[in-house]
C-alpha cells in the first residue's frame, strides 16, 4: 500500500502523518505521498522508513516506495 493511500484512509493530514512518524514538517510527509513521476517526490531515509512502517503497522513498507 502507498503511505498516502494509507494517509488517505486513516483521515490524517500531512502534519498529522508527519508527528505519527517524527517528520520536522508536514512538507516532509507530504514530498513522500507525492506520485512517482512527481519531481518534488522524496524516499523516506533508512530511519524514517522504520518510523512509517511501525506508525503503519507493517501495511506500508520499503518497497510501497519504488515500482
């Protein structure tokens, strides 16, 4: 599952999804829901990728990020 269908479904807004995860900002949180062909797209570093698949309970994990 991508993070932002995850987002989408748990009704939070990028601040939200961002203090879930420990993000300093929503922006953050937001470049990592962007789609794929997005230049302004960001992959979660190793840490924060941890943090989202914990916040997540496993439903979105490393590889929700690459094709």
């Amino acid at each position: 599952m991508k993070l932002n269908e995850w987002r989408l479904s748990k009704k939070l807004s990028y601040r939200d999804l961002a203090y879930k995860v420990g993000a300093k900002h929503a922006t953050i949180a937001r470049r990592w829901c962007l789609a794929e062909d997005h230049p302004q797209r960001l992959i979660p570093n190793t840490d924060y990728m941890k943090s989202i698949m914990l916040a997540t309970q496993g439903a979105v994990n490393a590889n929700d990020f690459y094709n």
